[in-house]
C-alpha cells in the first residue's frame, strides 16, 4: 500500500450544500468521531463501525501512522486504546473535537478547490477525504485516492501544546487555514510527482514542488504559497503564456 505522508477507493458523492445549491463534489468523512468516541469511552461499538464503515483508515492509523502493528493482530484494538490514554493525547483529543465540531468552512473550500482542478484536468479523479486524530506526527496522509487530515496537526499556532514540542515556524502552519492548501498540494504532488525523481539535482525537485504550489495558488484563488521558487514558476508561465493545464504536463 503506497502512502505518502506530510498526508478507498473513489466515492464520488453528489449533494446539495449552501443557499447556492453548490454541487458537493466531495465530502468529508468524520472518521474522527467514532474514533474519539472509542478513545475516549472505550466504546466497543464505535470500534466496530471503525473497522465495518472505514477499514483502510483504520489500517492506515494502527498500521502506517501510530505504527502499532497489523490490524489483525491479536490485542491490537486494547493496544490502540492504551496508546492513546497518554494524558496529552486526551487533552488533544477533546481539543480537536471542540474546534473541529464544524467544518463546512474546510467542506466548501475544498470543494471550490476540486472543482477549479476539473476544470484543468477534467478526468482527475476525486479523492475520499476523512479526518482523523493521529499523534502529533503526520499532518496529512495521502494513499489509496484518499486524503487522511489529522485535526490534532491544526490545532492553532498558540495552541499552548504546541509551544512543547515545535519551533515558532512550525507553529505558524498548524493552523485552521492550512487545511485546504496542504490536502491539495500533497494530493496533487501524488497525481503529479517528478519524472525520475531519484536522480533530479536538489534544485529540479525544488523546481517542481514549486510548480505544484504554483497551480495550488490557483486552484485555491489565492497566492498561499511564495516562495522564491513558485515565483520562478510564474516569471517561467508568464514569458511563455501557458495556461494551468500546461503547465501541469510541462516538466520545467
């Protein structure tokens, strides 16, 4: 299983959200809640619709991000319980729980982003996204066309936790606002990584990450990332006049 970490297969789900009548393109699971639910309670029957409803999530955290084991083995479920009944972990827990009991903020950014991304690459698939509560490790997973956001990463710069264990730079991107940018740059640096990347110079890759923040920017319709490379890439679109779509099959 390919993961690539910061961050099902397809389910394409089509609603209705907002007085615009806006189509949801995508939708956000909350896996996060039945996992605190068992976290915090030992709920068994949370557990259960863990493993039932969202198996690959639930693969993906015990196998790939808290690295506790295989899913099967046996006691796995009470060792994924004691881990996470560290003091800290709780206190994270119930944190993410209290900012994030809303996200149709992040819902319909997201869905403005994907939507901008069709109208680039019209066959791009659409990813399953879910948010989760890891252990202050990867902020997002991307594997297996989804996309795992892991609350306990955004928090807030000031989130006083975080002054433990991060630099003040750090801090500045666990933010709410940071959500959105990072899915689509992880999720599109997956659809579209560097041809031969193993053997590419330190500044091709730099190159190309910023090629990739450079559609971000406008798939969100705002300039979120600057950084000296990404206005490399701008100079590079704007004196030989390619569109987006273009540009994403052009490897610079």
């Amino acid at each position: 299983m390919a993961i690539v970490f910061v961050s099902t297969a397809c389910e394409l789900k089509l609603k209705q959200f907002g007085e615009d009548s806006q189509t949801t393109l995508v939708e956000i699971q909350r896996y996060d809640r039945l996992e605190s639910r068992y976290l915090t309670t030992g709920d068994f029957s949370a557990l259960q619709q863990m493993n039932i409803e969202y198996p690959m999530e639930t693969r993906t955290l015990i196998e790939d991000v808290l690295q506790l084991g295989e899913v099967n083995d046996p006691g796995i479920n009470s060792r994924f319980l004691q881990f996470y009944q560290d003091t800290t972990l709780q206190t994270i827990i119930s944190e993410a729980e209290l900012q994030y009991a809303n996200v149709s903020d992040i819902s319909k950014q997201l869905n403005k982003a994907f939507d901008n991304l069709r109208k680039i690459s019209p066959d791009v698939v659409l990813p399953t996204i879910y948010t989760q509560i890891g252990a202050l490790d990867q902020s997002v997973v991307i594997g297996n066309n989804s996309i795992g956001i892991s609350l306990d990463k955004y928090l807030g710069e000031n989130y006083p936790l975080y002054h433990r264990y991060y630099s003040e730079a750090q801090r500045t991107q666990m933010t709410r606002e940071h959500i959105v940018p990072d899915c689509m740059f992880f999720y599109m640096l997956s659809l579209y990584p560097l041809k031969d990347y193993e053997v590419r110079s330190q500044y091709e890759r730099d190159l190309h990450v910023g090629k990739i923040m450079w559609i971000v920017n406008g798939l969100l319709d705002q300039k979120f990332f600057t950084t000296k490379y990404v206005d490399k890439v701008d100079r590079y679109v704007r004196k030989n006049s390619l569109s987006a779509k273009q540009l994403l099959k052009n490897q610079l």
